[in-house]
C-alpha cells in the first residue's frame, strides 16, 4: 500500500492507500521508500517544538499539522504574515522540511487556507475577506463533507460553500439531518466558535498492521492482534487511560474495509484482555476464505485510569501484573527488551505497526 505519495508521484494518478502494484504500473520509474515511523515522530517533535517557542497556544491535529493562535504573539513577532514567513523559514533552516501556512480568523479557514497554500506557501485570508474566499470553494472543502455528504448536496444543485451559505437551512436539515445542517450552514457562512485547545483529551488509541501479501492463517492473524494489543495497552497505561471499547478493524485483499466493536464490562489498560476482546470479534467476522490485507486494534472510550474505582476481586490481576513488570523493564533497558514468548515466533513479512489513534 502507498503510505503517502510526493506530488511529482501525484501526477502519475499515485496517491495514498494505492496498492504499490497500481502505483508502479502508473509510474513504473517510481522510488519507493519504506516507512520510517520513529524518523516521522522525531521530526514532528522538532516542529512543533518551534512552533511552541511562538506561542504555547499549538494544538496538534496530527503528526504534521497544528493550529496556533498567535494573537498574543503578533506584540512581539510581528503580524500573521510576519510570524508564518519566519516559521517557514526556521522549520526548513533546522529540520530540511517545507511547510505550508494558512491564517485567518477562524480554525477552519486557516486550515483551509494552509491546504490551498501547499505545497510550500503562505495564504493569509483577513477577517474582512472570509466570506469571498469561502464562497467560491467547492463543497468538499467543508469540513465533515464526504463523499456521501457531497452527493446529497449535488443533488439539490449545491456545488459550491457560497451555494451552501445561499440555501435554506431547512432544505438542508431535509438532506443532511439539523446537526449537520447547522454545522455546514454556519462554516458556510465563516462561522467557527472553535479555539486553539494546546491539550486535548485522547479520544482513542489504535495501532494497525499492513501485511505484504494476504494473510488467511488464523493463527498468524490472532499473533498479530495480541501484539497490536500490547502496543494499545502500553500507550494506555502511559497515557493514564483505561478503556471501555475495543475496536477490531479488518481490510481484506480487495480492500474491503469493516469493522467490528465490544464494549467490555469494566474498562482496562491491559492487553490481555483487549487481545481477547479482538480475537473473539475477528472469530465472529465474515472472514473465512477471505485473506487479510491489514487488521488494526482501537482502545475508545478512554476514562482516566483513576477515576475507576477497584472491584472487589480483579479477573486480570496476574496479567496485569506481568504487563507492569515488563513496563518497568522497558523503561530501564528499552522497547524489545522484554516481550511474550508468543510473539518471538515467525510472523509474516509486513509493512511495520503505525499508531492511527491517539486523537
């Protein structure tokens, strides 16, 4: 599978989650680069470590993109053109990286303005000037707008956020539903009351594996579950979490996607229980005969590990304590120095873990 794709390789008709075998067909002279997550995280920490020495109002969206709000900081650096022209400057001068930069007066036009700036610019969009940037943009462009959204939208004639912004709210509670309705119709109109939260509460914590080949040998696949569900709990325990649901997530070879959910009797941080939790949920999926592309664990409904108060008796207490001890060494010899004797067995070549939760 394509992780991500440059935008020399996007002119191909690359993009990601292609499988390679298409990708290369299209761009047979393609260089493809295995994925380095721990390289990714590094840099990551880097930027957003200068994008702090800014303002400490940085929210980060995902590995490789944040909101600021830099109205207290505008006194000492400058205006927002001022302050994303430096930021550029400094993240490729001590990282090697390009970013793009996007500002204006709500979160979702500065992240709209960023995306139109990419891949290597700057778009300011003044306050005065919301409404005329906003209306010409296709729907799509609207924040929570799919692919489902935006045919239902099409359908009544509405193809740009202006024509969203026109439209009566009522005819689009009829399509959309009220809540989504009113959430377009007020972004249409360059309304977002959302600010820049620098912490946000974890809402889910998931690992996933893509495997090279399609994987049918039930065994192989509940190894794999287990170690995806050692790498959610370890997060969980580090994070103080514990979690209410877990979620299963299988793509087949024809890249069928589904998933699968099981919310336990008392929430937990350990990986036993959330493995077994995954393997009955695969067990109870429509996968026989059908080859694995990729299976994916999630922890959700994440409560504070010390807002849950102790049973009288503990159905998991030796595993629990054996997860703490190798947490323990972990911490004081390094990640691999310890591990279940189950997962030293042979596992199928694959693409490597990726965290896809944590937000």
């Amino acid at each position: 599978m394509v992780t991500a794709a440059t935008y020399e390789a996007r002119r191909y008709g690359i993009n990601s989650a292609m499988p390679m075998a298409v990708a290369l067909r299209r761009c047979p002279h393609a260089i493809v680069l295995e994925p380095h997550y721990e390289r990714y995280k590094a840099a990551s920490r880097a930027v957003m470590q200068i994008l702090g020495d800014v303002t400490p109002l940085v929210e980060a969206l995902s590995i490789d993109e944040a909101f600021l709000d830099v109205t207290g900081a505008t006194a000492l650096f400058g205006p927002p053109f001022a302050i994303g022209t430096a930021l550029r400057a400094r993240i490729q001068a001590e990282t090697g990286l390009v970013a793009s930069v996007g500002a204006a007066a709500t979160k979702f036009v500065a992240k709209l303005a960023s995306g139109r700036a990419k891949p290597d610019g700057i778009l300011i969009v003044p306050e005065e000037q919301t409404l005329d940037f906003l209306r010409p943009q296709p729907v799509t462009a609207l924040w929570g707008v799919g692919q489902a959204s935006a045919q239902r939208l099409e359908r009544l004639g509405l193809g740009t956020i202006g024509d969203v912004a026109d439209a009566p709210l009522a005819a689009l509670a009829r399509a959309l539903g009220a809540t989504t309705a009113a959430h377009l119709h007020a972004l249409a109109h360059g309304r977002d009351s959302r600010s820049v939260t620098p912490e946000r509460a974890e809402k889910s914590i998931g690992h996933e594996h893509t495997f090279e080949r399609d994987v049918t040998d039930r065994t192989t696949i509940e190894r794999e579950l287990l170690r995806l569900a050692d790498q959610v709990a370890q997060r969980l325990r580090r994070g103080g979490w514990v979690a209410r649901t877990v979620t299963v997530k299988l793509r087949f070879g024809d890249f069928e996607t589904i998933t699968r959910s099981q919310t336990l009797p008392e929430p937990t941080d350990v990986a036993q229980r959330l493995a077994t939790e995954a393997r009955a949920l695969y067990a109870a999926s429509p996968v026989v005969g059908r080859g694995l592309r990729l299976i994916g664990v999630r922890a959700t409904n994440l409560l504070p590990s010390g807002a849950v108060a102790d049973g009288l008796w503990d159905d998991d207490e030796t595993w629990r304590e054996a997860e703490g001890a190798i947490d323990a060494l972990t911490d004081k010899f390094g990640r691999g120095a310890v591990q279940r004797a189950s997962l030293l067995k042979g596992a199928p070549p694959r693409r490597g873990s990726v965290p896809d939760g944590g937000v």
